[in-house]
C-alpha cells in the first residue's frame, strides 16, 4: 500500500482498506512510496527499462523530476516550485473545452507522439536549473 508521499485523508483510505484486506486474507502489509511506484508504473509500458532513468512524475498535488539510480533507489532532482503540473494540465484542458482530468485528455487529443521524433527545443536543453 501506498506510504507517501500523498493527500492525508487519501493515505488514510488506503491504508485502512489494504490493512483490511490483509488482515482478512492475512497477508503482509508492505508500504510501498508513491513516488517510486509512479516511476515504477513505466515498466508496464516498457517492460526493458533499466535503470538509470530520467522521469517526470506528474500529479495533481506533486509534480517532480526523477531519477532512477542503478541501486534501484529513486533520487528528486527537480520539483514544481509553484502550481504541480498535473494542476497545469486540468487548467489547460479546461481552456481548451477538454474533460478532467486534464493530462489524460490532452494525451488523447494529442494522439500518439512517441513516434513523431520531436527534438527537444534549444530553450528547454539550455535551461540551467531544474526547477518546473
């Protein structure tokens, strides 16, 4: 179950349910953070992704720059100083006539662009910093 980092009242949901559940079925209650699953989730996608990895982990109440170390372990190199991205997203998609949650909206309006080749503009490789 999830043990952060997270939305208190949300953690406490989901800590109570899966106690619940693991007690009913006695299994284990192993906590597992947030963060690192949303990175994780990349494997379901990619299932040859091996560390190290860069990632954007974008939320409605977080949104950070990740990086998956070869240890396994997960480091924060960047972190949105002001709205989370995913709150960028839902006002976006919100101008744009689009449903919420905004991020998944634009995604399918975008259609498929891991195809497409885009390189990175000049301004967004210059930048010197790591704040969002």
């Amino acid at each position: 179950m999830t043990r952060g980092p997270g939305l208190v009242g949300c953690l406490l949901v989901g800590v109570n349910l899966g106690q619940a559940i693991a007690w009913a079925r006695k299994l284990p209650v192993i906590g597992v953070s947030h963060l690192a699953a949303h990175v994780f989730a990349g494997l379901l996608e990619e299932p040859d992704l091996r560390p190290p990895v860069l990632g954007l982990v974008v939320s409605g109440g977080h949104s950070d720059l990740v990086r998956w170390q070869e240890d396994g372990s997960i480091a924060v190199i960047g972190r949105t100083i002001d709205d989370a991205a995913g709150e960028a997203f839902d006002k976006g998609a919100r101008i744009l006539g689009l449903p919420f949650p905004g991020g998944p909206a634009i995604e399918r309006a975008g259609g498929d662009r891991r195809s497409a080749g885009d390189p990175l503009s000049a301004a967004t490789r210059a930048r010197p910093r790591l704040q969002l």
